[in-house]
C-alpha cells in the first residue's frame, strides 16, 4: 500500500475504491475484469479471480487454471 494513502484515508479506503471501480467496469461492461492472484485470494475484488499457489510447483494443471479463466471471460 502506498504510505500516503495509508496515512491520509482510512484502513479500507484502497480496498474499497478497488471494489467500487471493479464494479462499475464490471456493470459497464467496457472492459472486462480478471483477478490472479499469486499467493492470494482476490475473490473479494473481482467477480472472475483465480489464486495461485506458487510454494507448489507449476504444472499443466495451474497452467490450465490460468488458460480456462481467461477463456471463459471470451465466450
């Protein structure tokens, strides 16, 4: 988290704002909006988010993972 941020607003206020511009692209349908998280699960965030597990090794499975979100999000 940027410092400055953290200092001038609340504890959420970068949470929250990620939330707000998500949804708002997301209900525009302008663009769409994926979450992958490495080490982290970024489903409160984005409707369409896969975690990734990178202390396993990567394999054809994870990499199937990552193909198959990003080709949904195409049909």
């Amino acid at each position: 988290m940027d410092t400055a941020t953290g200092q001038a607003n609340d504890a959420c206020y970068l949470d929250n704002h990620l939330k707000a511009v998500v949804a708002r692209h997301e209900a525009q349908r302008d663009v769409e909006v994926l979450g992958l998280g490495v080490g982290l699960d970024l489903s409160p965030y984005y409707r369409h988010a896969l975690a990734l597990d990178l202390s396993q090794p990567v394999d054809m499975a994870m990499l199937d993972e990552v193909a198959e979100l990003l080709a949904a999000r195409r049909r």
